[in-house]
C-alpha cells in the first residue's frame, strides 16, 4: 500500500541538502545516506524512532566522538535523504548496516539508541562484522507481552498513515507507545504541534510502523541475545523509569559477552556529554 511519499526528495537523495552527504546502496536497493566525520576506527551510529542524521540525539554526539572514530551517521530507511522499498522487512534494516560497514572498510563499531539499539542487537546477532556494539534503553518488555501487542499498533499506525493523518500517527506513537500521558505530557504535546519541529516528525511518520518490525513481539529476545559473541555494553539512565532500565540488567544476564551500565541523572534523553565518554571506553579498551 502507497503511505505517501518516502523521503522528500521523491525516492532519490536530496541534490544539494548537505555538501557532506554520502550515499550506499543496500541489498535490496535501497540508497542509503550516511555523513562521516572524524577519524580513527569506524563507528555506525544506529537512530531509534523519528530521528535521522540531522534531527535526533546523533548529530551531537558524532561531534563528540570525532576525535576518536570515523563517525558514520545515517538516515534510516524512508527518512530524510534515504530511500527504501516496499513490502518492509526489519532484515532489509540489517541489510543498511551491513552496507555502511562494507563501506567503512568491511568492518566497524556500531552503537543504537531506543529501537535503534534493537536493531543494533538483531544485527550483532546475524553476525555482521561488527567488532563491539554499544546500546541505550531498547524498549524492549522483560518476559511480558506489550499491553497492547505489536501487530495492533502496526495496524493502527497503518490506518492513520492511509488516511493521510501523519500527525495523528506521530501523537499515536508518543501516546500510545512511547506512553506520553497525563497533563504534562498533553501540554508538551501540544506545544510540539505549534512548533516546527512537529513537521520534521511528520515528514518520517510513514516509518512509525517501521519500529513495531525492529521489536518484534515486543519481548526481549534472550535466546537472540545469548547467541550475541561480541562484546557488548548495554546502558540505561538513572532517572529513566524502571522499564527502560531492566533490559539493560536483563541484556547483560542473557549475553555472556555483554556489561550493564547505569549512567547517573540521565533520560531516556541522555546526553552526548554522558554518553560519549561511555562509549570511548568501551570501544577503545
């Protein structure tokens, strides 16, 4: 089914949007656009919902690890100056991955934030020559179904989107999902549609449904996770709520290559300066 246009050049990258701009081409054809900074052993940085290489958490702290790593990083899929195909698989999402990596060299660091650390983890664990990943928070649950299962939020974002109302999708996703509720969250809301950031949400609002993909039933995959052989760093924020802190306990429990850290005073949110020291130790020890 056609959810509208893909990226805002049409299907193609967008001629003239970044001087820096670099593209790959995935397996399945997909052009995928990625920016590299710094120098030093290569590093894919791994976007969750919504956010691209000029939108997001990622753009701050490609800054910071610059002087450390060739920073890679990427539009996902359908976002900004990235392509993608139809039906959608969370493989193909591999598949992007595995292209950058080729292109940095054949081989790289890979570090995901939210779904995005998800990915990062399905990808470790086919294999790909990742030498360490680094993970925050993938929004897995611990031994529950979801509340509301996968497959229904898949088919309500689904219907939103075919009936043009990427906005609704996007207040679905934060609501819904990412669990938004309560007066403070309605104001936040509300002010986020009167700004301009509301429509950079939208522009990417197809590939909301993208993410129920990359989670699967919504259950951490501990048998996926003991298979993992890397190293692996798994963190959470202090001031996170209790279900975003868990996984990262329960990832370094069912992989024996894996570590839980706790990064004090820190959100879902964490900031580049938290983050990167975090992820310079590990990489470089």
């Amino acid at each position: 089914m056609n959810r509208g246009v893909r990226c805002r050049s049409g299907g193609r990258p967008i001629p003239g949007k970044d001087s820096s701009m670099d593209t790959v081409i995935s397996k399945d054809g997909s052009v995928i656009a990625f920016e590299r900074t710094g120098s030093g052993p290569p590093l894919v940085l791994v976007d969750g919902a919504l956010c691209s290489r000029d939108f997001g958490p990622m753009p701050a702290l490609a800054k910071r690890l610059a002087n450390d790593f060739t920073v890679y990083c990427y539009d996902r899929r359908g976002r900004g100056g990235s392509t993608d195909a139809q039906p959608y698989a969370a493989v193909h999402e591999i598949e992007d991955i595995a292209a950058l990596i080729e292109h940095a060299g054949g081989e790289a660091f890979l570090y995901g934030v939210s779904s995005g650390a998800a990915l990062a983890l399905r990808a470790a664990a086919v294999e790909l020559p990742i030498r360490k990943v680094a993970v925050f928070e993938p929004p897995w649950e611990i031994d529950r179904l979801p509340a509301i299962p996968m497959d229904v939020h898949r088919a309500r974002l689904n219907a939103l989107l075919d009936a043009g109302r990427r906005g609704d999708a996007v207040k679905y996703f934060m609501r819904d999902m990412v669990g938004l509720r309560g007066f403070t969250a309605t104001v936040m809301l509300a002010a986020m549609r009167l700004s301009p950031v509301w429509r950079k949400l939208e522009a990417v609002a197809h590939t909301l449904p993208y993410e129920t993909g990359i989670l699967g039933d919504g259950i951490l995959p501990r048998e996926m996770l003991a298979s993992i052989g890397i190293p692996v760093l798994a963190m959470a924020g202090g001031k996170s709520p209790e279900a975003l802190q868990e996984p990262a306990r329960v990832i370094a429990e069912s992989c024996r290559t894996a570590q839980a850290r706790t990064l004090p005073g820190q959100t879902h949110n964490a900031s580049a300066d938290a983050i990167a020291p975090e992820l310079i130790a590990f990489f470089r020890a």
